[in-house]
C-alpha cells in the first residue's frame, strides 16, 4: 500500500532534479494516537529515499505503538523512536506534524509537545504541516498573520487563530509549509524538499553541494 503511494511522490518531483539527496538531515515527525496514517508514511518514505533519517517523536515513550488511522477506521501501529521530553530543535532540520483529527487533538493537550513546535520555529528551520497537524500551530503562537492552508473543515479555526487561510494543494510562507489533506502530499513532500535542500544550515551539513 505505501509502495503504491510512494510511487505518485515520485511523480511529483521528477522535474526537481536528479541531485536529490537529503542525506545527513534528521527529520522529526511530531505525532501521537489517531494520526492519518498516509500523512506519516508517505512523507517518511519520500524523505528516507532522499537519504534523511527521520524520527518518530511522540509524548508516548520510546518502543510504544502509536496507532495510525485509515480515516476513521484503525490502520497499523508505528513505534515511538524519541519521547518527545528528549527531542531538542537544534538536532533536527526539519519537523513534519501529520493530521489526523485526533492526533493533533492530543498533542495539543500536551505543553512539551506545543512548546517543541513553538521553539521549532524560532530555529528558522523548515515546519510542515497537513490535514488538521495545522491545529498544533494554534496553541504554538505561529498561526497568526501568517498564510497556511489546513483540512478544510478547520479553516474557521485558523482564520480565528489571526492565519491567512488559502484553499490550496501547498501553501509556503517563509519556512511553514502547510497542505489541506492525504491527496496533496505530493505536492507537501516537493515543497518540504525543496526547502530542505536550500536551508542554510542544510548547506553548512555539506548535503547541498
């Protein structure tokens, strides 16, 4: 099944390039019960092809099973690779947030994981979020005046949060990246990408040259 999906995000970003490799960046994907399950693999997937390593943070501790979603119904289970009291900004280049409605629903409950988003972004670094990941950034402080896109049925939310709301595939303002649902992770994963291989401090790791 993830192989079938991996195959349109290839399709997606044939016209970047064929140096396409990310290797040396650690990639942390912030996420908990009731994440969309897609919305993880399929940017995990893409990004460890491109040679990153990407890491799993949760507020569950390390080895428990974080249960991903097929909609409403439950798909697989995806062990915790960092507790999320342990995760530093500084160690990571990019943080992907999922969605899935109750995932974000959680992390926003959680002060360690709202305050690893918010520092997240005062580091400059690439943040990407989808479907209701979005949801997170509310409760971070980073929604307001910004433009970003989310699950259409959380707009009013954003738009109340001080966000400039956009209906569309990908929405890039600065480092943020935000996308609307599973379909545009295509799109999701070539703009994060590409971000990736122009951050400075990506540079200074020696993966772009």
């Amino acid at each position: 099944m993830e192989q079938s999906n991996h195959g349109g995000v290839d399709q997606a970003v044939e016209g970047v390039g064929v140096a396409r490799t990310l290797q040396g960046k650690r990639i942390a994907v912030l996420m908990t019960d009731g994440v969309e399950q897609v919305e993880y693999t399929g940017p995990r997937s893409f990004l460890e092809e491109q040679g990153a390593q990407v890491i799993l943070v949760s507020p569950k501790g390390v080895g428990e099973d974080v249960q991903g979603m097929n909609h409403d119904q439950p798909g697989d289970t995806f062990k915790v690779e960092m507790n999320i009291k342990n995760a530093v900004p500084g160690d990571f280049d990019a943080l992907v947030l999922p969605g899935g409605e109750e995932n974000p629903k959680l992390l926003r409950k959680d002060a360690d994981s709202v305050a690893f988003v918010r520092n997240f972004y005062a580091e400059d670094k690439p943040l990407a979020a989808i479907c209701h990941g979005p949801w997170v950034l509310i409760d971070a402080g980073i929604a307001e005046s910004k433009h970003l896109t989310s699950y259409p049925e959380i707009q009013d939310d954003m738009r109340a949060a001080g966000a400039e709301w956009v209906d569309q595939e990908v929405v890039i303002d600065d480092k943020l990246i935000t996308s609307r649902k599973p379909d545009d992770i295509p799109a999701f994963n070539e703009a994060l990408f590409k971000a990736l291989r122009v951050d400075p401090q990506a540079a200074d790791a020696g993966a772009s040259s």
